[in-house]
C-alpha cells in the first residue's frame, strides 16, 4: 500500500507540474491539426499502462494526470442480458479472473472467420460478472494491482460515476455480438439517451452507417482502420485498400483512426522510414486523423533513443502535419509532449539552451562510437561530441567505448580469438584489448549488430573538430 501511495504521489506531481505548463502559452494557431487545435489525448482503457485496463482506477487515474479535456477509451462488449460493458477483449479470461470463478463457462466461438476459445462476455448476464475482478491483461506489466477487486464497468458507470471530460466508445465485434442474437446498434443509440458521448469508432462500415442518422450532432463517428492486408467484413475489401478510398469513408465518418506506423512506418530492423503521406490525404478530405498503438513500454523505433515524448512529438510536432489525437495506455506521456514539449523554441521567450554533450554519438539509435552514431548525434545539433579514447597496437588513439574488443565486436569469431589474455587490473575474464590489434586490424572486425549494416571505427582524428579540449587518454605501453 505505502509503494502504491507513493507512485500515486509521484503521477500527481507530474500532473502538477503539466498543469502549471498548461495555459501558459496559447499554441492553438501552431498546430496542424485539422481544426487547428491542440491534439486530443485518448486514454485507452483509463491509465492501463499501469494498472488493470477499464478499471475505475486506470480511469480515475488518467483523469487526474492527463490534459484537463483527456478523452476515456472504452472498449464496449455486451453481456448475455444486452448491457455494454468496457473490457479490453472480446474474451474475458485475458484481463479478468473469470476463468477462477466460473471453471466451467469456457466456450468455442467463430470471431472474424476464426474459432477461438476462452471465456465470452455473451455467455454471462451483467450480474454474474458481479463477482469478477479485472486484473492486468498484459503479463510483460506489473501484476501488483491484480486481486483489487476491480470490479467491470457499464459504459454508464463510467459515464456517471467518473463524469470524465470526453468519452469515446470502440465497437470492436458488432457481427459476432449480432451473430448472439444481441444488437450493438441497439445499445449505442439506447446509450444515447443517457449518456454524452463524444466518439463511436469502429472497423465495421456498416456498424457506423446503421448509427449514423441516429446519433447526436455532438458525437463523431470514427472509421478504425486495422492491419492493411485485413479484410473489413462489409466491404470485402482490405483496410489498405480502403486507405485509397478517403472519399467513401467520408460519406460515414468524421474521422479515421489508424495505427502509428500507417504513419510512420519502421523497416524491419524497427528504424523509421519516411512519413506516409496518410494525414495530409485524410486532412484534404476533411477527416480528423487518431494514431493508436502508442505504449512507454513496448519497443518502438530506435530514432526516438528510447524516449517516447520524442515519438509523441514527431507526430504532432513535425513541421508537416500533427495527428488530431493520440490513444495512448500511458496518457501521462502524450500529455506532457503536447502541453510542455511541443513548439519549443516557436513561442517560447528567455529558454535557457544548454551544452549538448553526446554520449558515443547517439548511442541510443546506432551502436556507440561508429560512423552512423557520430553523424547522427551531428544531424540531431549536437554540441559536442564525447570520445572514449583507447590505443591501438601501433599507437593510434580510437574512439571505443571498451577497451576490450570482446564487448563491442566480433573479434572473438575472429581470426584473432588467440589474442585473449587475462589482465586482473582491467577485467575479471578473458578479453582481447585494443592495444594488442593495430588499427587496421581493428578496421577489419565487424561491430556487434543484428543489423544489415556496416559500421565503422572511428580514429579520434576523424573527430577532432567536435571533442573537448579536455579529453582524458588512457595510453598503455
């Protein structure tokens, strides 16, 4: 309870310290968005990066460190008694301890073309869920908050009980919920009478079609697009195809909701390539543009250095174009690169610019110390570049973040693995030290990468022009 109350303390000085940012500056007319505005902050599910997903807690959680107009996610299924609820997955056994409490309501049903099996929302009646808790659904998280008793929600407890800024419904399975004899429409356009909403998304065309001359003129409908090669079920077509067709998805939505990497696409060795040219296509024809798929702890691409403000910021602060929303598990984040990150240096008076000091180059997106490190630390504005000095062989001074070649190349699968030697004053174990190669055989390894890619030493006098005048050699003779 104390570690818990003290990460709670922690996330609400953060949000302190992002509301003092907010307000500060008007940015409206700077942003690319379609309206004009600042972009959206969707949080999936509440804060689900942290604690069980469409729990009161994730919600309550996103509301108090997120941007004051944050939007709750909720991911509608509908019980066996025809009640929305918001749960990450059709299947229950995923997020919850359904499993424990009813042994024996496992199930095999056809989703999307494809049986699956587990626990289904349809075979329960909104009171029997009445017993289960909602725990963390994604094992590579922490599962220290799972047996809360977190009990599920209706779409209209999250409506009341948390009266949240904005909140955007997903209907994720309309054809299986209709397949069980249970009516999604019915229940949205029920919903309507009860509750604000202020986004329907969904990868049906004709869900939002069925809903569209019902709905409120407050409400937007979104049309989700899922994997490219993915057949969306009333049009047969792929949702890469339909990408092409912006026009017809104009006749029924307001607004498209696609996975970052629509966007920004990565290769396969997770670096990115150029920007697709999807927002400013769905900008033309008058469509907002939501990026999903956006979580702190899921790897994304290197360019980013492990930093996911940057990656908020190259798709709402890019110079071209900005997202109208991101839906994010950790709407903290978004939040602050919107409210305290973007526009720097466009509005903002007397910033201090501090002395940039690279680390091996950028060593977060290539491997320290080569050619593709250094010059990319030079492109990112870089004051300075570092140079851990070692010595070669012939007494040619390098720069190599180890003075044992074992740890940054492939010297040991090499035809120079007889150079090991033990030295107790450098290292515990084996290694094959810089001073024992010279530099053209140095020249000849290969760095440690699973990369196509060359890379290539660098001697300290490729450098000079960037080094502090200080550097510290280490000569051994």
């Amino acid at each position: 309870m104390c570690k818990f109350v003290s990460l709670l303390y922690l996330l609400l000085l953060c949000s302190a310290a992002l509301a003092a940012a907010q307000g500060s500056t008007n940015r409206t007319s700077l942003w690319q968005t379609l309206n004009g505005n600042a972009p959206l902050v969707i949080a999936r599910g509440g804060f689900s990066g942290l604690f069980p997903d469409s729990s009161s807690i994730a919600y309550s959680l996103a509301i108090l460190t997120s941007l004051p107009n944050v939007i709750l996610w909720c991911d509608v299924q509908l019980t066996k008694d025809g009640a929305g609820i918001c749960f990450p997955d059709i299947k229950l056994d995923n997020a919850s301890d359904i499993a424990n409490a009813f042994r024996n309501k496992q199930n095999t049903y056809s989703v999307n073309g494809a049986p699956m099996q587990g626990w289904f929302s349809v075979d329960f009646t909104l009171n029997e869920l009445g017993s289960v808790s909602l725990n963390q659904g994604i094992y590579s998280r922490s599962n220290r908050f799972d047996g809360n008793l977190f009990q599920i929600l209706t779409v209209q407890d999250v409506a009341k009980q948390l009266s949240p800024p904005g909140l955007w419904l997903n209907i994720q399975h309309d054809e299986f919920f209709s397949q069980h004899k249970l009516s999604m429409r019915s229940f949205v356009l029920s919903a309507f009478r009860s509750v604000i909403i202020n986004y329907i998304s969904s990868p049906e065309v004709n869900f939002l079609r069925s809903i569209l001359a019902r709905k409120p003129s407050n409400t937007k409908l979104v049309f989700r697009f899922l994997g490219q090669d993915e057949i969306e079920p009333s049009t047969n077509q792929t949702y890469g195809s339909l990408l092409n067709n912006l026009t017809f998805v104009k006749t029924f939505a307001s607004g498209i909701l696609v996975p970052k990497s629509y966007i920004w696409p990565v290769d396969g060795s997770l670096y990115l390539l150029p920007y697709t040219s999807v927002v400013l296509d769905a900008h033309k024809e008058g469509l907002e543009v939501f990026a999903s798929d956006f979580a702190n702890d899921v790897p994304f691409a290197y360019n980013y250095s492990y930093n996911p403000v940057a990656e908020y910021l190259s798709f709402i602060d890019n110079g071209n174009f900005a997202v109208d929303g991101v839906l994010s598990d950790f709407p903290i984040t978004p939040s602050e690169a919107i409210d305290c990150f973007s526009h720097i240096g466009k509005n903002g008076s007397g910033q201090a610019k501090p002395l940039v000091i690279s680390y091996r180059g950028a060593s977060g997106d290539y491997p320290g110390c080569t050619d593709l490190a250094y010059t990319r630390a030079i492109s990112d504005g870089v004051d300075v570049l570092d140079c851990p000095v070692q010595m070669t062989k012939d007494g040619i001074p390098i720069c190599l973040g180890s003075i044992n070649l074992i740890d940054s190349t492939t010297v040991a699968q090499s035809i120079f693995s007889n150079f090991t030697m033990t030295i107790p004053e450098l290292k515990a174990s084996n290694g094959i030290f810089t001073f024992s190669l010279t530099w053209s055989q140095i020249q000849s390894l290969t760095r440690k990468l699973k990369l196509v890619l060359t890379f290539l030493l660098l001697s300290v006098d490729a450098l000079q022009p960037f080094l502090l005048p200080f550097c510290v050699f280490m000569i051994i003779i």
